[in-house]
C-alpha cells in the first residue's frame, strides 16, 4: 500500500476530494475488519509510514491504520512480511519490471518489490500518485495489480502533472 493512502485518509493531501479522502478511510477500515498486509521484514514500508505520520499525536483514520499495524506487524493473521533484497540503494532484486525501476521514484520501488516477493502477488492500493498510471500496465503483465482508490482524482492530477499528455486509461 503506497503511503499516501493512509496520508489521504488522514487528511494530509490538502488537493484530494472529499470522494478520495472517504474511499481511502473505508478502505483502510476494511483491511482493519480483517485482511491481511503484506510488508517488508526490513522495516522500510512501516517506517515510512512512521516518517509521515506521527502514531503518537495523529487522530484521524490513516494513524489509526498505522497504530493498528504497529500492534499487529508480529500478528500473521493481521500482517504478513516478505524479504526483499536490496540489490543498490532503492533498488530491489524482486521489483518486478526491471525496465521500469529506474522511472519509479526510488521510495515508490519498494511496493511492486513486495508485492512480487509474496506468492499471492498482492495489489498495490493507490491513492494520489497520478505516474502509477503509467506504470499498472506493465505492472499488470508482470502480475502485479494496482488498485486506484481515488480514480477521478488520479486523473486530474495527471493532467495537471502532465498537461500536453492524455491521461492514461485506467485497469
């Protein structure tokens, strides 16, 4: 799961519509109400949730989700962790589309990495990230889904990100 979902849901994307921000805290619920997260088991996923949001002092839904598997990253009813193997700096041995890596935003390459270490290759949940539109295609072909939480607002940020390109189709 890309961090800004849980930013999203917390409030912190000041340009995500009301219709985002309420997708991303009933996804966020849902997993709560009992799927599993896969992470990384060297911590990087976690930490940089941690690095966003403060567990401490935040009350909205995305630092209850961190709280939430914070309690539970022992728990493999509630989170599942996979190694990957870092290979350079941000760069991962599991990232499914070798050709694609180095366009990802180095702390982006951790997801498909983890998500294509697991054996189920898990979807990556999306929220606001409008160059992942770019990228699910390949992804796809490789068995890696991303799942766009917020696809109007996705789009609008991709044109205004990218003004002279049309908005990629979305899965």
């Amino acid at each position: 799961m890309d961090t800004n979902v849980l930013l999203v849901a917390e409030g912190k994307h000041e340009d995500a519509s009301e219709e985002c921000v309420l997708s991303c805290v009933a996804r966020l619920q849902k997993i709560m109400q009992g799927e599993i997260v896969v992470l990384d088991d060297g911590y990087r996923m976690l930490g940089e949730y941690q690095h966003k949001l403060d567990a401490r002092r935040g009350k909205g839904v995305g630092t209850v989700f961190l709280k939430w598997l914070l309690q539970r990253q022992s728990n493999a009813n509630h989170v599942v962790q996979v190694a990957i193997t870092e290979h350079a700096n941000d760069c991962y041995k599991e990232f499914p589309v070798a050709r694609l890596e180095p366009e990802f935003d180095p702390s982006d390459r951790k997801f498909p990495a983890v998500s294509n270490a697991h054996p189920s290759k898990p979807p990556i949940l999306q929220a606001a990230d409008c160059k992942w539109l770019r990228w699910w295609p390949e992804l796809r072909a490789a068995g890696i889904s991303v799942h766009f939480l917020c696809p109007d607002d996705v789009c609008r940020f991709y044109e205004k990100k990218f003004p002279q390109e049309p908005v990629p189709v979305l899965p």
